[in-house]
C-alpha cells in the first residue's frame, strides 16, 4: 500500500515539518513522506535508490545534495532551490545552484523558514528545465544528503517525472554523524555546526547547506564509527516469513529505523506479540511483550543481536537484483504464500499447538502434512527443530535443518543456518558424552568379568580343610591313634573337645588320660622321652603342642 500511495500521489498529512520544511534533520514524520520505496518503475523508467557503504568502499568522489522545498511530500510539494557540491579525489571540483519556479505560491511560513520568496522564484526555470542539467552534474557518484531520505524522495520523484531512470546510491550524514558522535543532544543539522564548531552562513539555504554537510561529512569522517548499519547491504538480503516485533528503548537506532531495516530485509515490523511473531528485538526498559513472548517461548533478541542477524543476513549475497527479478520475486512470493495460507498453514498451527503441549509425535505428522506444500517457509523447519531439540534428538534435527536449507536457499534461512550450527555443537558433546558413557561401561564390563574369572578359578582349586587333625599318645609319646579332628576325637573318646584342645595347646597336661597334640604336614624325628632310658626315636607326622 505504502508504494502505491507513492506512486498516485496521495498525500500524508503530517505535524513535523523538516524544521518546517527547511533545515535537514531527522522529521519523525509518516514514513511514506520521509522514505519512499528504494524503486520506482513503469516499463520504460526504472528509478532505485541504494545506501551506500562507506566502511566497506572509499568515499572519494562524491556529490553533496540539497533541496529546499514547499513541504514534505515529494508527491504533492515541489522543489524551490537545489544545491549540489562535487568532490573528486578528496576535493571540490564543481558546484551546481539554482532556484526552481514551483508554479505555485509559496506559502507564507515556507519564506519564513527558507528566506524564499514568490519573487525570488518568479522568473527562475521551472524543475522540468533544470532536472536534465543536474542529472548530468551529479552522473553516477554517490550523493551525500543531511537526512538523505527526505532529499532522494524529491530527486525520484522528479526523476521519475522526467522519465529518467537512474540507479543512486547515497550516504545519509544523519546517521553517520549518530555513528561517530553518539553523545550529541540531536542529529539536526544545526546543533552538529554548532557542536563541532563548523562555520555557520546563510542557514535554510541550499548552497549554505551542503557546503556545511560537506565539512560534517569530514569531520564525522576522521572518527572511528561505533556502529554503521548499512541498509543497502542489508536490503541484500531477506527475512521473507519473519515477523520481528521490538518492545523497549533501543540505544543506538530509533525504532522507526529498525522497523525500516527489517522491511529492507523483506520482513515484517509488528506492533503486538502473537504466536506468528518470529523474534521479539528487547531494548532497555521493556514492557510487557518481554514477558508475553517468553511465555510462548518466541525467541528474544538483545539491539546487538538483532544488528549482527542483519550483518549476517547482509553477507548472504553479493549481487544487486534487477527490478524486473525484484517484481518477479515479490509476485512468486505473494503466490506461495497464498498457496501457503490455503494449503498448509492450518496443519502447521495444528502442530504448533501439539508442539507446545508436548505432543510431540501428533506435531510430526502435522507438519509433514504442511511439508507436502509446493510452497513452504523457513518456520515451518524450525518448529521441527524445536521439537528435535527438545527429544535431544540432535540427528535429526540436523537433518530436517538440511533439508529445509536444501529446499529454501540459504539466503531465505539464515536462522536455521545459526540453529544447525548449535545442533551440531550439542551433538558433537553428546556423542562425546556416549563415547564416555560406553567405556565407563566396558571397563566396568571387564571389571566384572575378571572378578568372575577369579572366582571360578578359586572353585576349581582343591579346598584347604580347616579341620586340623589331632593325635592321641601315651605319657611315652606313643601315638596310640590319630583323629580327623578334635570333634571326631570327642565322639569316639567321650573327653569334651575344649579338654583335647587345651592338651594340645599345653594348657593340661592331660584330657582324659592321654596326652594330645596337632598333627602338622612336615615329619621329622621326635626326641620323646628325656628319660635314662635310651631315646625313642619315632618317625611320622611332626606333632605340635607343648609338653608332649
């Protein structure tokens, strides 16, 4: 819609105006009068407009533009005086300046602001005379513009009025200024002469104007930027299918320019959290919505992720679409996503609903319903992923992130790019942690099974009996008999087993009349009798006890 009211002319009413239509500033005015579309084109003129990277490619030979007008529409006001300042090889080769007859009034409060008056343009040529000559001084060097938005919508326009087609590329000094001097009370051209100490002559004139843009152009030039966004990269790119919605207070854009590069990007800037919503952008102070997408588990995006998804998206590709691919791609995309709409879309809410009450299997099927579409999108991979994810099944996540990668393009799925790449770290440590887990168990394996080894090797040795025999002998030491065991003794002997023992151990001297000791496994001569009779030598086990 905002293109086609561009196109017939119709007319935003707004509140600001470019400090009343004169002084460059940034005009927090409907986006429709500040930022026309990037094309304009019929079948014979094609007019583009394209940011221009000045981090990435030398800003040497360039023009310093700018208009004054009779208001803020590049639709339905007009220009009244153009200012242009050529620079080659770093210096200033040619100026170009001239009133326009508007062929109409000037309003009072315009001549207030600019000093112009209807006498002043009476007899100056009208636009249509002084397009062709300022076309051909500003060539096709990049043009540098204070709120460059505001002065490239007239130059379409009139451009495009004139049946010139021209391919622009320009540098916005509103937002290089932001870049290199973040702590100015504004952006107004104005408050940065006055800040930086740039001389100040004939202010609200064209000629005046960009001689001071240049000087703030240079001066903003010799700063280390902390941040460029580079809207003509990003317009490279696309987030066709995502909707980013931004809660809070960004720190280094304005939310209207986020909204703006998100739309470069072929994505959808929403002003309500919903479950469509792809990410929420958080600044500081956030309401709400910060809450609400947590609680549908939509994913949350600090100001400086959100800028490195579009430097990332940026560098997806490198070539300048031509308007006739552009109009070819806008209209196969708005017929996929009504065969989206009419054939797969309600299988996959059905499975986003399954999904996020756990059913994770119901999901699947619903979804696969939805895969068989001609025509899919990134998000419908990406709930698969979640669901993957959540079974810490990593595999298969990875294989439906190819698949939907395969079938989409990179370009169209930057995301699930990032998200392939954390499901293959998150697979790389679960393997790492099964490999673990595997040789913790073999060894434990092992461990068991050398213990049953040993067990049985023990079974299979002859036992040692703990039953110590014993013998019975005389006061001589003449073994009368040997016994097993002191129990086997007491059943034959009926002398209690605690008297043999302790006979034997030399506590007694006798158990029931005989004398006792242990039989050991060695023999040996036995000395048995101290006698003045002659030694008894016997030979069999040795004996063991005392006072034999």
């Amino acid at each position: 819609m905002g293109f086609l009211k561009w196109l017939l002319g119709s007319k935003e009413k707004t509140q600001h105006h470019k400090e009343h239509a004169g002084e460059h500033q940034e005009v927090p005015s409907p986006k429709n009068n500040q930022v026309p579309p990037p094309v304009l084109c019929s079948q014979d003129v094609v007019v583009e407009a394209r940011p221009f990277n000045y981090k990435t490619h030398a800003l040497k030979d360039f023009v310093v533009l700018d208009f004054e007008t009779t208001g803020l529409s590049p639709t339905s006001d007009t220009i009244i005086e153009v200012a242009a300042l050529k620079v080659l090889g770093g210096n200033v080769a040619d100026t170009f300046s001239t009133l326009i007859n508007p062929d109409r009034q000037i309003l009072p409060r315009i001549t207030q602001i600019t000093g112009i008056t209807n006498g002043m343009v009476k007899n100056a040529p009208f636009l249509r005379d002084v397009i062709a000559p300022l076309h051909d001084f500003l060539g096709d060097l990049v043009l540098v513009a204070h709120n460059a938005p505001f002065d490239i919508g007239f130059l379409k326009a009139a451009y495009y009025d004139a049946g010139i087609s021209a391919k622009i590329q320009y540098v916005d000094t509103v937002k290089v200024a932001r870049a290199s001097f973040p702590n100015m009370p504004n952006y107004k051209l104005s408050t940065l002469i006055q800040e930086l100490g740039i001389s100040d002559t004939q202010s609200h004139r064209a000629l005046s104007d960009v001689q001071q843009t240049y000087e703030l152009l240079l001066k903003c030039l010799d700063q280390v930027p902390t941040q460029v966004y580079d809207a003509g990269s990003a317009a490279n790119a696309c987030f066709c299918g995502m909707t980013f919605t931004i809660t809070g207070t960004l720190e280094t854009l304005t939310r209207s320019e986020a909204q703006t590069l998100i739309e470069q990007h072929g994505g959808r800037a929403s002003g309500s959290i919903s479950r469509q919503t792809t990410y929420l952008v958080a600044g500081v102070d956030v309401g709400t919505k910060y809450q609400k997408a947590k609680d549908l588990g939509i994913p949350i995006l600090s100001e400086n992720e959100f800028l490195d998804l579009l430097n990332a998206s940026a560098n997806t590709k490198v070539q300048q679409p031509t308007e006739k691919i552009l109009e070819r791609e806008k209209k196969q995309y708005y017929e996929d996503l009504d065969r989206w709409i009419s054939s797969a879309q309600p299988y996959w809410e059905q499975g986003e609903y399954a999904r996020k009450n756990g059913q994770f299997e119901d999901a699947i099927k619903l979804f696969d319903k939805a895969k068989e579409c001609e025509c899919v999108f990134p998000f419908l991979y990406e709930s698969y992923a979640k669901i993957y994810r959540k079974l810490k099944d990593y595999k298969s996540e990875i294989q439906i992130l190819d698949e939907g990668i395969d079938r989409l393009g990179a370009g169209e799925c930057i995301f699930l790019i990032e998200r392939r790449e954390k499901a293959s770290k998150l697979l790389a440590s679960q393997e790492l942690a099964k490999q673990e887990t595997e040789e913790k168990a073999r060894l434990k394996a092992e461990k068991a099974e050398r213990k049953l080894r040993e067990k049985e090797s023990a079974k299979s040795k002859p036992k040692c009996s703990t039953k110590r025999p014993i013998l019975q002998m005389d006061d001589s030491g003449i073994i009368i008999k040997e016994f097993p065991s002191i129990a086997a003794a007491e059943r034959e002997i009926g002398v209690s087993s605690k008297s043999i023992r302790e006979a034997a151990n030399g506590v007694q001297k006798h158990a029931g009349g005989y004398c006792w000791c242990f039989k050991v496994e060695s023999t040996c001569d036995i000395n048995v009798s101290d006698s003045g009779t002659p030694n008894a030598k016997v030979s069999w086990s040795k004996i063991s006890g005392e006072d034999v």
